[in-house]
C-alpha cells in the first residue's frame, strides 16, 4: 500500500470517527433524537468506500448498506454536514428530509438504496439490483452489509439462495460485519455456528473471513474479492470482525466501551504509522482537535438551516405519473 | 371474449413489447406453466423464482430501483402475509428518500372465495393492502377492465397492487378488449397446448409459440375512476369484484319483485379511490351500502362508510350499512361453509330491502 494511500485513509478515519462523535453528543443533547453508527468499523468502511464505484444506473454499483457505514459514505466522497442534517433533520437532510435516523443514507446519484432499519431486509433487495447488473453486463456489483444478529433471519439466506440461482450467479457482494452482539444478546448465546462465513458452502459460494479492524488486511481482502466479483460476475460472502466502540446505538448509551475491551481500529492504525514514520503522536492529536472542531462549526452551520414544514408529510408519497 | 387470465396475459405482452416491463416472474409464472391460473403463459419476459414469497418482493423492489420494470407475482393472496413488512418498505421508499427513487413495479396476487380454495385459497387483501401507504391498488370485475388497469398500473411509476379475482378468472368479457379477435382465434393463438400431466404439458409446449393478436393498444382504464355498472334512483351499491355481479343479479331480483332500483358502482380502484362518483351516486339516491366479502373487522369497506358519513350524513334517508365476509378466520371448504362465510344474492337482497324499508 502506498503511502498516500495510508495517509488518505488515516484521515478518513479520523474524519468518520469524529463525525461519529459529534453525533454521539448531539443524540444526548436536544440536536439530535438519536445515535447509532459506526466507530470501531472504520479499518473495514473507508477501504470498502475507496475501492467502490459510486455513480448512478447499472454501470455502477449498488449500495444497500448498514447504519454502520457512515466511514464508507465518507471514503465515497459524502460531505460531513449531510449526515449532520439527517443527524439534526434538517429539511436540508439530502437522504430524508429529516424524515429519517442517523445514518440512514440513500443517494441516487450515488446508487446508494435508501438504508431501512431493519438491516437484514435489504439482503431481499439486493438480488434485484444485482439482477440487473447481471443482465446488463459489465463490472458493476452490488454490495449489501449486515451485522452478525441479522443473519439470524431467514432473509439473510434468503440473500444467498437468490445469488446463486442456476444460470443466475450475481454480482453480489455480501457483507457480514462481526462485532459479535445484537444490541445486548452476545454472538456465542444465539448461533451455534463457530463463524458466519462458511454457511456460504451450503451454496456453492465463494466465501471469506477478514480481521475488519485492521486496515491493510481489510484493504487487501476488499481488493481481492471486490476484483472477484465484478471480474467474475459470481456473489462473494465476506465476513469483518469489527469493534463496536460506543455500543448499539443510543438505547445502550452510547458511551465509550472499557478500555481495551475491544480494539479501537483508529488508534491502531496510528500506531502503525507511527512505527512506520508516516506519523507523530502528535500529528494524530492535531489532526483529531481540528477534525472535532471542524465537525463542531458545520453543526453550528446545519442549525441554522431550515426544519421539515408540516405539510412536507404529505410531499412524494406517490411519484406524479 | 377473452377470459380475465387472457386479457392479463395480453397486457403483460403488450407492457414487455411496447412498455419496458423486464421482468414477470414469480412462483410457477414462467415456462412451463405460465402460472397456476395461466396468465403469464408464452410471455417472453417470464421466469420461474423460488417458492419464496419474500424473496419474490425484496427482488422485485431491487430491480425496480436499478431502473427496470418487474410485474411479480404472489401466487396466492393468501401468501402475501409473510411480506406485509416488504409491503411497507416498497411504499415507503419514494417518501422516506424525499423522492430520489421512484419504485415503478406491480404486485399482482389473486384473491377472494369463489373457488372451493378452503382456508389458504380464499382470503382477500384488500383491507389489509389499503393499511400500507404508498401503493396504488385495483381490483378489476371485467377482463377489459383488467386490461386497462395492469397498463394502467405497468405505467406509473409508483408501486401497484394488482388483486383479481380468483372467481372471475375464467369468466369471460362482455365487451371486447381493443385488437382482441375473435374468441376461438385467440384461444388458438395464444392459450398453451395442454396436458395430463406436467411432463406432458413440458412436451406439448416445447416448440409452442403464443401468436400475440397484432393490434392491442395502450387501452387504458384510469386510477381512481369508478364505472357506473347499472344506473338507479333508489339505494347506491359501493362494491367492487365479484360482488360487481351479484349484486346485479340481486337488483335484477329486486327490480322484478319489488320495484327498487339499485345503482351499482364498481370501484376497479381502491386507492386512491373515486369519492365523487360514490359521492355523486349517494346524493342522487340517499341509501347506501357497501358490498365485498373481506372479514368485516377493519373492511375496507368501514373505511369508505365512514367517508360517506362524514361527507353525506345529513344527506342519508337510512343508515348507510357493510355486508361482508363473516367474522371467521377462514373460508371452510363445504359449500355450505363457504356459502355462510361469504355474501350472497340473497344476503345483499335482504339488505338492500332492510335500507330501503327505513324511512328517513
């Protein structure tokens, strides 16, 4: 990996955590009604949003992601403050109006899907946008992200039976982000299986596991089967291990986990870069200070925007024919 | 005339040749079978999916938001429950993104009794469709009007719920669908050969064609217009489907025996609905009643009374009344149970002649 590349995605990632954190803050004040995302995913999400190909139509890729995925939106090119509109529902909110939570994205320019809540319905959907990528030819994939909890719903198989239908393979991308809890309920109380991965064998697909807080490996295992899945035309399971550094979202609190009770994917990468000379301790303080402060003046910046009318209810219920 | 699975069929090849539709695909809806009531058969865009309801909605929203056309299927209204979250999410797509993506697909599922269908081949869905903002939905009496709608519903671009009647399906038109030929041609041209079993129909259809009649157009039948199926000065029937019918042959009986006439409204569009046409049709006469064979708790139907009321109250001579389906949980497979659970002639003629006998 090149250096500017490591050097791009340490900024990413000290950009993605510090919206986070703003975030976080505005869920326990009156700026915001609700927090829940990504820090502790970040190693995985901003090398996923690198290597992507975001435009519209079947050409490029779709995007059926969780709401753990701010950091991908960032590596894609979002600006900060339209995540703090949702953040605020601001009616300047470009994914909802300020209809919908915090990081609920959906682009279309972007061919980012709208996120739904319930994560593991979007592997329902995500066959039919590969479908048609399938159908149009060539190197457009789709890519759709669950946690460890959903894929106990049938849906999650659901995902991988409709991938893999005779003389029907999809450019798929699954992705199963392993933090190892559904909200409170831990990963060894409700699956019996040792990893999530391996029931991709079941059907025929081609499958992995990456350490998801370390960047390099995340990086280079996205390369590889994200090359694998537009060159071949075939869907790929991929399973992350990743960190969840503020718990579920703000119904658990929202607050910082022990210390070392799980790996802050930030904190090492910078040691990394330290030890590989691309980086002071003190660059890395700098640039998480400004990082706050410039997350801290757009908020200030999105309040003053306007708030949804209540006759906004009743706008795009239906397309006009 | 045409069956209503024939005028479907021939919409959905005049949407696959002329309208951009990508995709008719669902349980049994492609080759061999062409779907358990045949209304898919010979179109070049079918495909068989899983048994796999879910997975049948979560697809189809997914093709309609990377810019195809999909018309799925459920095969059986009484299949549907298991997407009811789906259901929500396909129509509340275009609001909740603030309009960004547009959700252009039809659900089609036949519904209702009428079959000896028993407790899982008889349930309707209606009620339960209207309580999921964001779709269109219709439920056509006539194969024109089937026509007319499912390219009614293939060109908006919004998500459309396409229920037909189970017990209309093989009834056949009383007016002729624009380019629909003759009835024993187009039986020739484009019903499937048949067989007595599947490996017999696989043989038969191996090298069979449909030949599409060449002059079907874009007839359309409009959302949110009602047809005025018999006019009438003395009570309005709101109804819609099946009842469409009997409640002509309950008028035709009251007509004879007691003079009443009845004016008949078929709604054809359920949501949106056409309040004027009932509304207008209510002023005129001053009695209503409101006619389908749901279950009666949250009916569709309450919903339109209520509308009625609130709009026509102090223009009622009777108290406006719903005959539906009795409050059970499912249609029992002996006639007489079916008979029971779901409004008949006789039923809507009493209660017509209840209305009526009110006086203001």
């Amino acid at each position: 990996m090149k250096k500017d590349v490591k050097l791009k995605i340490f900024d990413l990632m000290v950009t993605a955590r510090c919206l986070e954190e703003r975030m976080i803050k505005m869920s326990k004040s009156a700026d915001g009604h609700f927090w829940l995302g990504g820090p502790g995913e970040e190693a995985f999400n901003v090398p996923l949003g690198m290597l992507s190909r975001p435009g519209r139509g079947v050409e490029y890729d779709y995007f059926h992601f969780h709401y753990r995925n701010a950091a991908t939106m960032l590596a894609m090119g979002m600006d900060p403050r339209d995540e703090l509109r949702q953040a605020n529902n601001r009616a300047t909110d470009p994914f909802s109006g300020g209809r919908n939570f915090v990081n609920h994205f959906a682009r279309v320019e972007w061919n980012v899907c709208p996120v739904t809540s319930t994560i593991q319905t979007q592997w329902l959907i995500a066959p039919g946008t590969a479908r048609a990528q399938k159908r149009h030819g060539g190197e457009g994939i789709t890519i759709v992200t669950c946690g460890d909890a959903g894929t106990a719903e049938g849906d999650f198989h659901i995902g991988l039976n409709w991938a893999t239908q005779p003389g029907w393979d999809l450019p798929l991308l699954f992705i199963v982000t392993n933090n190892r809890y559904g909200i409170s309920t831990s990963y060894d109380q409700v699956h019996g299986a040792g990893n999530i991965a391996e029931m991709a064998r079941g059907y025929g697909m081609e499958f992995g596991i990456v350490d998801g807080t370390d960047v390099e490996a995340s990086y280079s295992k996205l390369e590889e089967v994200m090359d694998f899945v537009r060159k071949e035309r075939r869907p790929y399971l991929l399973e992350a291990s990743v960190s969840r550094l503020y718990g579920h979202s703000s119904s658990s609190g929202a607050n910082r986990v022990p210390e070392d009770s799980e790996t802050d994917p930030l904190e090492e990468w910078v040691k990394k870069l330290i030890k590989a000379k691309l980086l002071t301790r003190k660059d890395y303080q700098a640039k998480y200070e400004a990082e706050t402060q410039r997350m801290n003046e757009y908020l200030k910046e999105v309040k003053q925007e306007p708030a949804p009318t209540p006759e906004s209810i009743y706008d795009h219920i239906y397309k006009d024919a | 005339m045409a069956t209503m699975a024939q005028a479907i069929r021939m919409a959905l090849h005049y949407g696959e040749e002329n309208l951009g539709v990508t995709d008719v695909f669902g349980e049994d809806v492609g080759p061999p079978l062409g779907g358990v009531f045949t209304a898919s058969q010979g179109l070049k865009t079918a495909w068989n999916s899983p048994l796999d309801e879910r997975g049948i909605i979560g697809t189809a929203l997914g093709l309609a938001l990377a810019g195809q056309r999909p018309v799925c299927e459920i095969q059986f209204g009484d299949y549907i429950f298991n997407t009811i979250d789906l259901l929500k999410i396909v129509g509340n797509t275009h609001w909740s993104c603030i309009g960004q993506f547009e959700v252009p697909l039809v659900c089609m599922t036949i519904v209702g009794a009428g079959i000896h269908g028993s407790i899982y081949h008889s349930h309707s869905f209606e009620s339960v469709a209207a309580h999921i903002p964001g779709w269109k939905i219709v439920l056509p009496s006539t194969p024109i009007d089937a026509y007319g709608l499912m390219i009614s519903a293939i060109k908006d671009p919004n998500p459309v719920m396409f229920l037909y009647p189970k017990a209309l399906i093989r009834v056949k038109g009383e007016q002729r669908i624009p380019g629909e030929p003759d009835e024993k041609i187009l039986k020739r041209m484009i019903d499937a050969p048949t067989g007595p079993t599947l490996a017999h129909i696989e043989q038969a259809r191996v090298d069979w064609k449909p030949e599409w009649p060449s002059g079907l157009t874009d007839y359309q039948v409009p959302f949110s217009k009602a047809n005025i199926v018999q006019e009438g000065t003395d009570i309005t029937v709101v109804t819609y489907a099946r009842h469409v019918f009997m409640a002509r042959q309950a008028a035709a009986q009251l007509k004879e025996s007691d003079g009443v006439s009845v004016e008949i409204v078929d709604l054809r569009t359920l949501y949106p609905w056409d309040r004027e046409t009932v509304m207008n049709s209510i002023r005129k006469t001053g009695r209503v009643l409101v006619l389908n064979e749901d279950t009666p708790v949250c009916n569709f139907g309450e919903h339109i009374l209520r509308e009625i009321i609130t709009e026509c109250f102090y223009e009622l001579h009777a108290r406006p009344r719903l005959l539906a389906g009795a409050d059970v949980p499912g249609v029992g497979l002996h006639e007489i149970l079916e008979l029971a659970s779901i409004p008949q002639v006789q039923n809507i003629v009493d209660e017509i002649r209840g209305i009526c006998a009110e006086e203001p």
